[in-house]
C-alpha cells in the first residue's frame, strides 16, 4: 500500500471513499492473449471495488507461454503423409501457424 501509513487507517479511508478491498487466495492467474499466456505463478491478487467498477491487483512470479497451433495428432499426421521426423513436422506446422495442409505441401515439395 502507502508506505508510513497504517493499514488500518489505510481501510478506513479507503471505506470513506467507497472503496472496499478484498484480498483473494488463488494458486495461479492465467491472462490469455490471442498469441499468448501470461502465467503468474504464487500470486498475491486483492480485488478492489469503486465506484460500481471491479478491479483486480495481481502481483507474483511472471512468465509468459506462446500458443501452440497445433497438437500431437496434427504432427502424426504430418509425419504419416510426408515421411519425415516428428521435428521436421512441428516446424512445418510452425511456421504454417498449424495449417496441415500448407505444413504438408511444404515438406512434400
């Protein structure tokens, strides 16, 4: 909060102006963008009402995870119509963003 000031006092005031703060026990928060996770892990979230509106704090350990496109079977299948490595067919599909079939006209030509 605000260094030198009393979290008891802290409330008070937070009470006088409407706000009402609630801490919330939560193992992990997953924030999940169109091309990315955001994992913060031992988080220490407080949920803070004002003025009609919810609103979230979180702090803890951040890492940030990228979108697979794509699963195991999609790379079986790459690896069963091209005849390539299990690695050749993840790149393939990497880089066609998990299309099977633009990642198998690639590998075959």
């Amino acid at each position: 909060m605000i260094p030198g000031v009393n979290p008891k006092q802290m409330k008070q005031m937070m009470k006088k102006m409407g706000m009402k703060q609630e801490d919330i026990d939560a193992s992990e928060v997953i924030i999940k963008c169109s091309d990315k996770e955001i994992v913060i892990r031992n988080p220490e979230v407080a949920k803070i009402e004002m003025m009609g509106k919810e609103n979230f704090q979180i702090s803890g350990d951040v890492e940030e995870r990228g979108l697979e496109t794509f699963n195991e079977d999609d790379v079986n299948t790459v690896k069963e119509q091209t005849n390539c490595s299990e690695e050749e067919a993840k790149e393939a599909l990497e880089r066609n963003e998990g299309d099977l079939a633009k990642a198998i006209l690639e590998l075959k030509s």
